[in-house]
C-alpha cells in the first residue's frame, strides 16, 4: 500500500554540502538527532551507516512502547542516504535524506518522508494537521541542532587548527557524556568510553573509579589526546542522608584521583585534562554575583567541590593542562533539572520556590558541549572556569520564563518550609539557594554562547521553535 502522507522540510547550511554529509555519516548523528522533549532510547545505531545497515529505537508515548527498526538503503555518501521501517509503529515510513550543494558554497539539507500514519485504523484518525504540526516541531529542531553543531566546529577550528582530537570520557553514558561523546564523533574527533564494566567493543575500556591506585590499566591513557572526566553521583537522585552524602562526595573524589593518577602514569600524557566540576563552589550568596576570582563558600557543596578539583592534583603536577569546567544547572529536557521542572509547568504548577530571588545560574547543553571542546582546543585555559551562560536570573524571573516559552502561568508558589519538609537538606541547598555567577574566564577568551538568553534555550530544547527553526 502506497504511503498517503508527505512531509518535507530544506534549510540551507553555512557549510559545504560534503561536510554537512559527512556529518550525518559518522556515528552519533542519530543522538544529536532525537528531539529531547521524547521518549526514545537508541538501542543499536546503523554504524557504519552502509546499504542495509540497521537502526533499532526504542520508543515511548506515554505508557505505550513500541521498537521501531530502519533499514538504510540508497547510501551514497556523503550525499545522501534513505531509511526505511522495517519494522515499527507506521504503516509504513521512508526518509530521505539529501545534502546538496549551492552554487555559493553553502548546503542544502533536504528531508523528505512518506508515510503511512501509526497505530493502523486509530492512526487514521489522527489529524493530518496534528502529525504535519508534530513533525515540523522535531525537523525545525534538528535541522537548528545540525546547523549549530556545524557551526561550533567550524569555529573552533577556525581558531585552534581541525586536526582530529581522539577523547577519553569518563561519565559517557549521563546526560551530559552521551551527547558529548556525539557531539565530538560527528565532528570528527574519536572518542573512547571509560565504563565501569566489561567493554562492548573497541571503543570502550574499563575503568574503576574507586582504585586510584589501580583503576585505570596500564597504557589505557597513552593514546589519547584529551581526558574529559564527567562521572560522579548525581546529587539530586533523592534526600541526603549521611551516606548520600558520603557516596555523592567519594564518587568524585575518588573517581578524579584515579583519572588523575593514571594520567601522571602514562608514558604519554594528554595535552588536557578536562574536569568536570560544579558551581556549588560558591555555595549561596543572595543577590551577589561571583566569578571564577570568588573564595568558595560554606558547607557541603562547596566542601564537596573544592575535595573534587584538589583531587586532580596528581594530574597537574605531572604538567597537564588542567581545566576545571564549573558547571551550572544544564538545561536539557531529556533530563536533569529542567526535566523535572517541565511536568508541573504545562500542569500550571510552576512558578516561585521559596522567595523565587535565589540566582539560577544555567548553561544550554549545547552551549556545555562547545565549552568542553573549547577547553580541549584552547591553550591559555587552565583551573576554573565557569560554565555557565552569561545572563542567569533569579528563580523567579526563570520560571516566568520557563512559562511563557510553555504557554503556561508561573505563579503556582512552592513555600520554603514545603521545599524543606519534602527534600530536606537537599531542597534547601539546591533548591532555595543559589548564586549569581559569571563565566569571566570564557568570556575574556572569546567563547561564543549559542544560547546567551534563556528563551533561546529553552525553545530549542522543549521543541518551541517556529518551523523555520528561529525563535517566535
């Protein structure tokens, strides 16, 4: 049966048409791809993408899940290549995919797809509006995410050379190290990932991060030119208890001594040690701003941080540019804060938590990504260095936000003494706390922030983008 729907969308890229291809060809573009706001796990990725090549996705709508599999065909790198289900929700779906050239230099990045609707007869009934409307949502986003990754590599080669970098990531299967570790392969760089059990393939090697004596093999190092080290407990997965604390504190202590020693063993040391480390040094401080000159301030968090970048200091003696990447809150709807913050927004929850004037200081993960290969690339950088967007706001002012690009209210109120009696210690340091804090040290470099305004932020990772992929 012939497919009875048609969707297609082109966006002209300021790249050449074999780079924009050649991007799409290298393995991680199908996670740079999925829009964040679903609910879709990549369970095997059609790497290398050649003709009969298949993808398998996991995908969940609410307490339905299905498994859809593509069988690429048609592969003409890097020019263009076709999916096809095999098997999945649509009775039936084919995708081209075409990267053409101009007659100025730039691309043409061309998706056309015919289908028929999901779910059989019940697909049938849906809209056809609604579908159109829904696919021109997830396109606009990756076409924007395609031509922003594009654009961050050409610049940063730009600056400091393209020759191809070969990573070492700790941390690369969390919300952050995933999309790195696809961020960098579609850029050009190799990526190896430390796990902590037995390596799948070639491009995994084992690590574990409570031996610093001997939790890193012999050699595992030599062969890298960077190490970025983003493992350790998330302190936001419930209350903290004494041995919470305990384990979010010994995850990054430890786990950074054994990356730190093992990279003053190597025979061959990384031109860069990139660690992973958090704002919470600065600890609350109201209405004052800080930046990366600032002294720590009081209490567990900041406790924690300063023990987590003194533990790299095997790493630094040994000579290795060492950078200590201070992490703000990462804006990202597959997770983390702002996955958490989206239910109760488009239920008309949200809105100002304790006094709502506590700075919330955030970084796009876009903008975290570009961080971390700036930080790779650049020479000058070295110890702390803010990670954070240069416009943070009071909690308030970040739901007000947060509302209108959801079309919601913001002004459902969550009171300190409930914050307190839910999360404990938890909410009190995380949730009616904060700082106002400043990325000094990227600014003075030059780095250049794709997503500056909180709005731009948070339309591209919630999906609210015009079809053309700008902001409303």
């Amino acid at each position: 049966m012939s497919a009875r729907c048609t969707f297609h969308r082109s966006s002209v890229i300021d790249v050449s048409a074999e780079e924009l291809g050649r991007w799409h060809f290298r393995a991680g573009a199908i996670h740079r791809l999925i829009p964040p706001w679903e609910t879709i796990k990549v369970v095997r990725e059609a790497a290398p993408l050649v003709d009969g090549a298949r993808a398998e996705i996991r995908i969940q709508k609410g307490p339905v899940g299905t498994t859809l599999i593509a069988v690429h065909s048609e592969v003409d790198p890097p020019r263009q290549f076709v999916d096809t289900q095999e098997r999945g929700p649509f009775g039936s779906w084919r995708h081209v995919h075409r990267f053409i050239a101009e007659a100025d230099g730039r691309a043409t990045l061309d998706d056309a797809i015919a289908f028929d609707p999901p779910f059989g007869l019940l697909g049938r009934l849906i809209p056809s509006a609604l579908m159109q409307r829904e696919l021109a949502r997830q396109f606009a986003f990756r076409h924007a995410r395609t031509a922003g990754d594009l654009r961050r590599h050409a610049e940063i080669a730009a600056r400091f050379g393209d020759r191809p970098l070969r990573f070492g990531v700790t941390g690369a299967n969390g919300l952050v190290g995933r999309q790195l570790c696809a961020f960098l392969s579609t850029g050009g760089h190799d990526v190896v990932r430390f796990v902590r059990g037995e390596p799948r393939d070639a491009t995994e090697r084992r690590w574990n991060p409570a031996d610093p004596d001997n939790g890193v093999a012999a050699g595992a190092l030599d062969d890298l030119d960077v190490i970025v080290h983003l493992a350790g407990e998330p302190i936001a997965e419930g209350r903290w208890t004494e041995a919470r604390k305990r384990a979010i504190r010994d995850s990054r202590v430890l786990g950074t001594s054994t990356i730190s020693r093992a990279i003053a063993r190597a025979d061959r040391k990384p031109s860069a040690f990139i660690c992973a480390s958090a704002i919470g040094f600065y600890g609350n401080r109201g209405e004052k701003w800080v930046d990366e000159r600032s002294a720590p301030g009081e209490g567990f968090l900041p406790d924690v941080v300063r023990a987590w970048e003194d533990s790299t200091v095997a790493a630094r003696d040994a000579g290795v540019r060492t950078v200590h990447l201070r992490l703000g809150v990462v804006l990202s709807a597959a997770g983390g804060a702002l996955a958490k913050m989206r239910t109760p927004f488009l239920l008309g929850a949200g809105g100002p938590i304790g006094s709502g004037q506590q700075g919330m200081s955030w970084i796009s993960l876009d903008d975290i990504l570009g961080a971390i290969l700036f930080a790779a690339r650049n020479p000058v950088l070295e110890g702390p260095v803010n990670a954070v967007a240069p416009n943070p706001l009071p909690q308030r002012g970040f739901a007000r936000v947060l509302g209108r690009v959801l079309h919601r209210p913001s002004f459902a109120p969550l009171p300190a003494f409930v914050v307190r009696a839910i999360f404990g210690e938890l909410g009190q340091r995380l949730l009616l706390e904060g700082a106002f804090v400043r990325p000094t040290v990227l600014e003075r470099e030059g780095f250049r922030f794709a997503h500056p305004s909180l709005e731009e932020a948070l339309r591209l990772e919630l999906g609210m983008l015009h079809a053309d992929g700008v902001q409303p």
